[in-house]
C-alpha cells in the first residue's frame, strides 16, 4: 500500500490522478509564480493511463500528501511512445502565470489616488483571482498620487513596479491567488529546526559579499505643486547606510516611478533588504514534504539551523527563512524529498539581526533619514 505522505494527486473535471512516476513542484518568495512538472509512464499495450487527457488549457489542483499545494494551469503536456512504453510529461504553473504572460489593459490607463491593494484588485479582478494580504508593509495603505499604465506592460510588471515604492514582495498561494507581503516581516519564531547529522539529507552554504554595498541610495522626482515645489519635486533622494561594509562601496540607481521622499525611502529599503539576502544561501536537501509540525514547507518559514561543517559561525548555527521550496519526487529515488532554499533576514528598520550571522554580516543594516 502507498504511502500516503508520498502521494501527488491532482484534480482536473471531477477526476483523480495518481501514481506519478516523478514530481516537482516550486514556490519561491521572489516569484509569483509556482510552477510544476509531473510525468507518468504505461505499458504500450494500454491501461487506467490511457484515459489522461490532461492537455494545455486544463485547471488543476495539485496536492501533496494530503495538503493542497497549488490551483494552476497546464501550458504543456508532452507524449512519448517507444516499443514497451508510453510517458506523458505536463508542466503547467498557478493562476498568476496569466497576470505574467498576459498584457494589462485598464480603462483611461491610470490609477490616480488608489492604494496598492485597490489598484492589485482590479488588476486581477479579470483573470479570476483574487489579491490578499500575508503581512502588510506601513507604506502600502497611502495612495499613489497618479501612477501610469504602459502599453505592452504585463499585469504582473505593472504591479511589481508599484509594490517596489511600498516596500511589497509578491508571490502566491496555494489557492492561486496574488499574495503581498513586507519584506522586513519577521515573526521572530521559528517553524523547523534543521541539524547536520540528524535531519539534513544534503546541504550547500555559500557565504558572500558581492551584492553588499557600504551605500544604497536613489534619486528620483514627483509632480510639483502648491504644497511641493523647488528641490522637494525636482530632486527627491533617500539612502541607507551598511555599516558591515567597511569599505567605498555605494548603490545608486533611478526611481522606476515618481515619488516621494518617504515612497523612495521604502523602495531603498527594499532594495537593502533583498540584497542582505543574497549574503548567506544556504540549500538544504531533507527528506518527505512535510515539516515536523505536519504541514507541507512554505515560504518565509524561519529555520533554525546548525550545520558546523558548512556554517563559519563559532557554533556552527544560524537563523534563516526559506526563499524557495521544491517539492520532488523520482523514479530513480525512493521516498520523497524537499530542497529548501534558506537566506538570511536582515531587517532593514527593526534593528538587530539574527543571532549568529556569520562575520560582517551580523551587524545592523539601518536605513537614514532621506537626504533633502
């Protein structure tokens, strides 16, 4: 009898499909996209296979060992046929694909005076899903003052340009649904502890500097008027300063929209955010889908790992959160598996860090004041 921790089954029209002869299933906080591969193999001379007419176009539900991971759809399905076999290959992604494929079209092209979450709904309103909230930046409730559409822009572009001035990271859920969350979110638990020699399957660390700079800064403008005028309007700079990097190393790059000196504050802290993350990479291999608490892994989880062999910090332990997850499983390898990518959080505002941050990087990452 089949494990049922080791089942995929996906729901398409009422039907069931099960026995895969491989999974793999992908969510990432940098994406908002989950994407999934699943094959199948029969005997030629035919078989409960025979009937799978899963084809491009098709709404599934996947689920792994009991727990929904994803609603999408099926972009490609393949077919291969040799003397004694017959493979079926599909791959397909969540809902939110279309909001990255597909053009944005909106009546008059602007969105004045609207929050984020006002202009995320009606922009995915016409694809059938929905926008929710996981943790809400202070940034995001204030109104863009008159933010522009572009012709050919994707929804997804449109609305990743907007969430970078509100400190928003984008990805989805297992429902297909848009999600929005702060990128200095942090609930200071942990959900899994993860140990060398006990747990981990297989692991990789990887500790660098090149995405760090003693300096992050943008320039950018906003619309003049009455009340804003001068170098308030023409000249609108914020920065933040790292004090683990010693040396001259400064960031500047342009405003993607016109903002203000708060709005460009948030978007500089950001950028600081996402490129702390890029400090400490960790991959770790464990074995089965299903975190010790019984839910399936997610994004954003905090997991507390000790690894001495591959971890320079005196004890060999570290405080992380998942950037991505893959479910997986082959033919070729018994049992299920999970490769968890890790990356360290640095909150950009809250201060201080996690404890045991290797070196330079444990010390605090504090945006300034906006420069006038």
């Amino acid at each position: 009898m089949s494990n049922p921790a080791e089942i995929c089954e996906v729901a398409c029209r009422g039907q069931i499909f099960r026995d895969w002869t491989s999974v793999s299933v992908t969510r990432s906080v940098d994406a908002a996209v989950t994407e999934f591969r699943l094959t199948v193999a029969e005997l030629s001379k035919g078989g409960g296979w025979g009937a799978l007419k899963l084809r491009p176009g098709d709404e599934v539900s996947i689920v792994l060992a009991g727990h929904k991971v994803a609603k999408g759809l099926i972009y490609v399905r393949q077919a291969a046929l040799t003397g004694t076999s017959h493979a079926v290959m599909l791959q397909g992604a969540s809902l939110t694909m279309e909001l990255v494929i597909a053009s944005h079209v909106a009546k008059g092209g602007q969105y004045k005076g609207y929050t984020f979450e006002q202009i995320a709904n009606a922009v995915v309103q016409p694809f059938g899903i929905s926008f929710q909230w996981a943790n809400m930046p202070d940034e995001a409730s204030k109104p863009f003052r008159d933010p522009q559409t572009f012709i050919g822009e994707t929804a997804f572009q449109l609305l990743e340009r907007l969430a970078r001035q509100r400190g928003i990271k984008l990805h989805d859920d297992e429902n297909g649904n848009l999600v929005g969350d702060d990128v200095k979110a942090d609930s200071g638990t942990q959900t899994a502890m993860l140990e060398e020699g006990k747990n981990i399957v297989a692991i990789n660390a990887m500790v660098q500097d090149l995405m760090q700079y003693s300096k992050i800064g943008a320039i950018g403008q906003q619309k003049g008027d009455d009340d804003i005028w001068g170098k308030d309007a023409s000249e609108v700079k914020a920065e933040a300063e790292n004090p683990a990097v010693k040396r001259h190393r400064p960031l500047m790059f342009l405003a993607e929209e016109p903002s203000s000196k708060k709005d460009l504050q948030a978007r500089v802290d950001r950028e600081v955010e996402e490129r702390n993350w890029t400090a400490v990479q960790v991959q770790v291999v464990v074995q089965g889908w299903l975190k010790p608490d019984g839910g399936l892994w997610r994004v954003l989880d905090r997991v507390s790992l000790k690894s001495p062999s591959t971890i320079p910090t005196s004890d060999g332990r570290i405080n992380l959160f998942v950037r991505s997850v893959t479910f997986s499983q082959t033919a070729d390898a018994p049992g299920t598996i999970t490769t968890l990518e890790l990356c360290l959080r640095v909150p950009s505002q809250t201060g201080g860090t996690d404890a045991g941050s290797p070196n330079v990087l444990d010390s605090e990452t504090k945006p300034a004041e906006p420069v006038t």
